[in-house]
C-alpha cells in the first residue's frame, strides 16, 4: 500500500511524496503471486483433470513468479468473472490480471490500471447454428445474438450492427458458461465473443458440429496482463516477463535446449541469460530472472503452440501472434 508523507519546500508550502511498499515486496514476502484468470476458458485459463489451472494465460503468470520467486509454481490463481475483475486489481486483491482482458482506452487511463504488453492478439466473431445455414455475419440481420457483460463485446456488437443497419436482439450472460449454454439450448442463434473464446466453446458442445464460426473479425482485442496503476517496478517486471519469453523464442532459446546456450558467444542470448550485465538489477531481480522464465516455463512459442496452437486441441494459427520476422505483429525490445 502506499503511504502519504509531507516534506516542506522552502517555508512556505508542503507537497505530498510517496512512501511505496512495493508489489514485489509484497509478492516475495508472500512467496506467491495472485493472479486473476479466468475460471474456465480452455486454452487460456481452466481447470484440467488435476484441478490444476492451464492455459496460455496462465503461463504468462507462472512466468512472473518464476522472474519475481525464482519458481514458476509459486503462484495463487484467483478465478475471476468478467465484471469482477477490475476491482479485485484496483483493490489488490490480486496482483496482476492475466484473464483475456482486451487492452482498451478507458481500460488504461480511467480504471487505475496499466496494460503491459500483448500476449494474444485476438478479434470479436460469431459462431452460429450450422443448421441456419449462414456463411457470413452479413445475414445475421434480426438474429439473437447470446454475449456476457461487462466486455468490449457487447460495445463491438452495437456498433457493428450499428454500422451495418442491421438490427438484433441481445441475451446477456454473467459468464461464458452461461453464454455457450444459452447458445447451446437455443435461446440465442448466435454466439458473439473473442474469436479465441469461441474456438474454445465450440469444443465444449455437446456436438461440436452443431456450430461453425464464421471468418469475419469485426474488432481489434489486444488480450494481455494488466497491473495497477502506480508502481513502475512491478509494471516492468511484468512486461519485460512477456517480453523475455519473445526474445527467446527470437533467438531459438527454448525450455530444452537453454542449457545448451550457457557459454554462447551471441551477445544477444547471453544478455537474455544473465551471462553479460545485470539486467535484473533495475527490475530487483536477480541476473538469472529470464533464464528462470524459459527454462520452467518456456519462451513464447512453446507457451503458445501447446495450450492453443499446433500442440492442442485448438490448432489455432499463430497469425497475427507470430514473431514479427514471421508474418506477425508480435515483436519485443532487446535486453541490453
């Protein structure tokens, strides 16, 4: 929490500065990070048959614990709904989000929180009944369409319906639970969320096949970590967590082969291991903290193919999520 003290300028006026007890200090005198996830989002935050929370999203935590704790289990997930969410963050109920929560304006300026990066980009669609036989949202004019408050979606839905002079009827939900079993037992013909979201949902129908989403994106949905609002340190800690696991991917330094690179003559991978400069030391964290990221969680590739990508269920694409050399947008600033 922080602290309020006053110091005099001169003899006539007194000026308020800040005492910080940090997020770090916080979490190391914890021994966990609380990170806020989502409670059942197969491929980025739910439970699997151990009880044990999976998912992209929440390895990006793990990757904070391990930079922060040395120790990527040391982490307390703490299952949060869509609306919930922010003030559990503003309150410090948790330390960070990492619950696919788009970054937003108001999201970064008004709420009392600072997004740290992007670890999904991912865009609102529509999943529909096979049966109706629509191949394009261009149809869904006077469609019921099932969505969960408090998300961007049922802005994006407005607006898009808006623009296209179409018109529907909205059923909102408290959670994705509620939304997919909605759409399941036919109150709604549509189902409208992150694109991401909906891959995930479609695998837990019943049948599957009762539903198809179809290929028009109508919204941009930055996913990644947020951080309360006012101490730098742990908003660094967290962001360059994400992009440690960017430059190693980059590099071809993976959880397997990391060992291998413990002498490299590459400036670049050496930085990243710790081998050459201290690049912890700003953040307050030891010179091993990117190596402690990798070696136990993975770089970004890894974290990616094997909850959402060619190592899952979901075989989602990289996409736009591919290294920037690749075809995609993702790209982090060097360590140096």
């Amino acid at each position: 929490m922080k602290t309020l003290k006053w110091i005099s300028i001169g003899a006539c006026a007194l000026v308020p500065t800040v005492a910080l007890g940090t997020t770090l200090e916080t979490v190391q005198s914890r021994d966990s990070v609380r990170c806020g996830v989502n409670a059942a989002q197969p491929g980025f935050s739910s439970l699997n048959d151990n009880d044990t929370y999976r998912g992209l999203d929440t390895d990006v935590c793990r990757a904070i614990a391990a930079a922060a704790l040395g120790d990527a289990s040391k982490v307390d997930f703490v299952p949060l709904d869509s609306v919930e969410r922010f003030t559990a963050l503003q309150s410090g109920e948790v330390d960070l989000l990492s619950r696919t929560t788009t970054w937003t304006s108001s999201r970064d300026t008004t709420q009392g929180m600072h997004f740290t990066g992007v670890s999904y980009y991912d865009g609102q669609a529509f999943m529909v009944a096979s049966d109706l036989g629509v191949q394009s949202a261009e149809n869904l004019d006077g469609a019921a369409v099932c969505t969960q408050s408090g998300t961007t979606s049922e802005l994006n839905l407005s607006d898009y319906f808006r623009v296209n002079d179409m018109h529907y009827d909205a059923v909102v939900f408290d959670s994705p639970e509620q939304s997919i079993a909605g759409f399941e037992a036919g109150r709604c013909d549509v189902l409208s969320s992150d694109a991401s979201q909906l891959y995930a949902q479609r695998m837990q129908l019943a049948n599957p096949d009762m539903a198809v989403v179809l290929p028009e994106i109508i919204s941009k949905e930055p996913l990644g970590p947020a951080v309360r609002q006012g101490d730098d340190q742990w908003f660094n800690i967290v962001k360059w967590s994400l992009f440690a696991m960017l430059n190693a991917e980059e590099l071809g330094v993976s959880s397997t082969n990391i060992d291998e690179h413990a002498d490299s003559d590459n400036p670049d991978i050496a930085r990243l291991l710790g081998q050459d400069g201290n690049f912890g030391e700003g953040m307050g964290l030891d010179d091993d903290w990117a190596y402690q990221i990798v070696k136990q969680v993975g770089n970004y590739a890894e974290m990616y193919d094997h909850n959402v990508g060619v190592d899952s269920n979901f075989n989602i694409t990289r996409g736009l999520n591919a290294l920037w050399r690749d075809g995609g947008i993702q790209y982090a600033p060097p360590i140096r």
